[in-house]
C-alpha cells in the first residue's frame, strides 16, 4: 500500500511539474503572485472580491487600469499619490495613504499576473 501511495505521488508532481512548464511561466507566475497577495500582507486591506476593507476591493482592477498604472503603483505608491488623480481619489475616498509595500519588480510582475488571471477566470 504504501508503495503504490509513493509511485501515486511522484506521477502527481511529474504530472504537475509538465503541465506549469507546459503553460509557459504564465501559470506558475499567477500562482506567484497569489502567494505574494497572502504573504506579504496585502489581504490585510484588500480582498478580490469579498468586498471593501481598509482599501479598495481589488477585482477588476487589470479591467480599471492599465498593466502600466499598475506597475507604477505597486512599485511606489507615495509617488503616484502626488501625481496621480486616480490614486488620489482613491486616497480620498480611504482615508489613508497605502504604504509602500517594498516589492522587487518581480514580486510587482507576479501580482499583476495573478490580479489579471483572477479577472479572466470570474467576471
Ligand atoms: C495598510 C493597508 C494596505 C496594504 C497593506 C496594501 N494596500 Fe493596496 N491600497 C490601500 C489603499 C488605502 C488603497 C487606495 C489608495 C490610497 O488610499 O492610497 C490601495 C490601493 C491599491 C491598488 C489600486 C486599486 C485601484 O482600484 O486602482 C492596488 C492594485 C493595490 N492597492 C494593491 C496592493 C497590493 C498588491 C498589496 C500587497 C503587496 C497592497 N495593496 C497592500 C491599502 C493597502
């Protein structure tokens, strides 16, 4: 028994491991930036579609703003919110600055993967 358990397990991650590389890094990164979104704290304030908490709900968002804005945001909100009127509408209606979440550009890709495959998979 327990040896047909481990032969299942390894033809689950061999399975596994074709299919992430077979989707190109799309699929993998999304998973990414879906870690990112529970670890580095940002469901503290946000959730994807659960509703507001102390920010904005975040679905939709890769339909409201360009993968540009996006990028520009993540990377340094404080920036952005002295230039930038939809964030500081936002920053309006909150009530709060969002902090800097110190993310590497990677982290920052790996997010917006993931806010945009959310976005494709529920409308
Ligand atoms: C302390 C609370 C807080 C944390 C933590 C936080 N945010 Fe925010 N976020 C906000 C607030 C508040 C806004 C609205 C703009 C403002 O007031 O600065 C916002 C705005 C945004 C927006 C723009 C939403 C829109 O409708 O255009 C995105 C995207 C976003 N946050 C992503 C993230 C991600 C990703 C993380 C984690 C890495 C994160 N936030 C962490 C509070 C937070």
């Amino acid at each position: 028994m327990k040896k047909i358990m481990l032969v299942a397990s390894i033809f689950g991650s061999l399975v596994f491991a074709v299919y992430a590389s077979g989707n190109g890094g799309e699929q993998a990164l999304a998973k990414k930036g879906g870690d990112l979104f529970a670890t580095k704290g940002c469901t503290a304030c946000h959730t994807i579609g659960k509703g507001k908490l102390v920010g904005p709900d975040l679905k939709g968002v890769t339909k409201a703003m360009t993968t540009k804005w996006l990028e520009a945001w993540l990377k340094d909100p404080s920036k952005m919110l002295k230039t930038d009127k939809h964030a500081q509408a936002l920053q309006k209606e909150y009530g709060l600055p969002m902090p800097n979440q110190n993310l590497t550009d990677e982290d920052i890709h790996a997010l917006i993967s993931f806010f945009k495959a959310n976005d494709q998979a529920k409308k």
